[in-house]
C-alpha cells in the first residue's frame, strides 16, 4: 500500500511541476500589466527544443537550457508586437499559441516515434534511502527543485525588493511609474522574456522527464491551466504552488481511477482537470472582492509613452 501510495506521490508531483512553471512564470508578466495568453505556444516550442537539442548532445541539461531559450526567443515575438507595436495583447497572445503550436509541429516531425534523453532523478546516498520520505523529498529530478527555487525568488523580488515594487507599479499604474523616470516598456520587457523562459522549462519538462518523447499534442492544454492558476492564486506567489499541485492531484487521480478500472468514462476523466478549471474560476470570478484585491489595474492595457 505504502509503495503505490508514493507511487501516486511521485506522480503527482511530475504533473504539477509543468503547470508551476509555467504559471509563475505568466504571475509575473501579468504583475507587470502585460496580458499574454501565448503560454500554450511557448511551452510546445520549449518542448521540442529541450528534446531535439538533448537528442542531438544527449545531454538533457543542454536540452533544459534549449527549451528556456526557445521560450524566451519567442516571448520576445510577442514583446515586440504588443509592447513596441502596441498590438492587441489578447489577439496577439492567442496568435502566438497558434504559431507555437505550429512551429513545434513543423519542427517536431522528423522526432515523432524517437527515443528521448531522460532528465534523471537526483539520488543522495542516504537521504534518497529514507523510506517513504527520501524519494518525495530528495530524489526529484533538478527541475522540481529550480520550480520551488523559481516560486521562492518570485515571491521575495516581488514583495521585498526594490525591482518587485518597480514591477507592481508598473502593472498597477504605468503612467504614474513613467512619470517617477521608471523604463515601463523596458519593465515589461524583462517580465515577458521571464514569462517565456519558464514557459519554455515547463515544456522542456514535458519532453525530457513527464514523458521523455515527443509528440505534437504532447502540451495538451496545460498553458491554459497554467493562464487559470494565476487568477486562482490571486496573482501571489505561493498560492500558485497550491493551485498546480491541487490541478497536478486531479489530473493523475483521473488516471489512477482508470487503472483501478472503476466504471468512468475515460473521456469524463481526461475531461476532469479542464472542467474543475472552468468551476474555479466561475467561483472566484464571483468574488469582487478578492479579484480587485490583486489584479494589475492596468493589466492588458496598452502604453505609449510620451513623446
């Protein structure tokens, strides 16, 4: 019983990992007033980046450092049309998850069917051994300490610097923080590129230690979760950890209650993670309070900056 119950554990935290990336990554831009729905396109790009470039090297840590660049080469796309263009963000982000869509297709073709290079688990002789607690605690593979590590230095930048108060004030009010002498456009900027980076490690994730392959779908919706879990935080920090992983329980309980074959329609199942997403945010959409409480007052809002 022990055994499948760390079985499930371990599972849980492998699917929760892409979405806490991703998520943290978007909390930010979005703190910095700029909108992009182009997550799902980010992290299909940073996922066939990370396994072609760990298949050509066999190294999965190029593969890693592959994807982060993929994510933010084609977040700057998106900075350069909606922030120096001044595009619709909302248009503009949805495009950019078209594109990335396609341009991982395209790129991906010649990878469909191929063994990939595995991101392996940490193992530290003696604390790995522990029963029970050494494989949930220390024997995750790099990248779900870097998520941790990640939420830790968004939440102290964002809360306790002096670059988190430029940011907040950016995305709360750019006009006022254009007046004090602060880059705005160079501020969001920053942010997007962030976004990118970590949208790309989630897909990199996805292809190197979820399921060490590629294929075209491979994403499956997982950007959109992750654009959901920063309202459901409430665009603070470590709220997004509760949130992923309270996605990343539902998505594997889906597959748990398949194996165990229990009589679910296994469509209703694949269905679930999606389904709680849209009740979660009819419920907290329905809390005025709480959503004027932390959401970028200029959040989506266009800046030109006086000539």
């Amino acid at each position: 019983m022990s055994d499948q119950l760390l079985s499930v554990i371990l599972t849980i935290i492998t699917a929760s990992t892409p979405l806490l990336l991703a998520a943290i990554g978007e909390l930010v831009v979005e703190r910095s007033g700029v909108l992009n729905l182009g997550v799902e396109g980010m992290m299909a790009v940073g996922a066939v980046s990370g396994f072609g470039a760990a298949l050509m090297t066999g190294s999965p840590y190029l593969g890693v450092l592959a994807a982060l660049i993929a994510g933010a080469t084609l977040s700057l796309l998106f900075g350069f049309l909606t922030l120096t263009m001044v595009s619709n963000q909302v248009a503009t982000g949805l495009a950019l998850t078209l594109l990335g869509l396609g341009l991982a297709g395209l790129i991906g073709e010649s990878y469909v069917g191929q063994p990939g290079v595995h991101l392996d688990r940490i193992h530290i002789p003696g604390l790995t051994d522990i029963p029970f607690i050494g494989p949930i605690l220390f024997g995750q593979d790099v990248l779900v300490y870097l998520s941790f590590l990640i939420v830790a230095g968004t939440s102290y930048v964002m809360f306790r610097s002096k670059m988190g108060l430029i940011i907040r004030a950016v995305g709360n009010s750019h006009q006022s923080a254009h007046a004090l002498g602060y880059s705005v456009i160079g501020v969001r900027y920053l942010c997007v590129m962030f976004g990118g980076a970590c949208a790309g490690l989630a897909g990199g994730y996805l292809s190197l230690a979820y399921t060490p392959q590629w294929n075209e779908n491979m994403t499956a919706g997982r950007g959109w979760i992750a654009l959901a879990l920063v309202v459901f935080s409430s665009w603070l920090p470590w709220r997004i950890v509760v949130g992923a992983y309270l996605f990343g329980t539902i998505t594997v309980m889906g597959f748990s209650v398949q194996a165990y074959g229990i009589g679910i329609p296994s469509q209703l199942l694949s269905a679930l993670p999606y389904i709680v997403t849209i009740l979660v945010l009819v419920v907290i959409s329905g809390n005025k309070a709480l959503m004027r409480a932390n959401t970028p007052a200029c959040l989506a809002q266009p800046f030109v900056p006086d000539r």
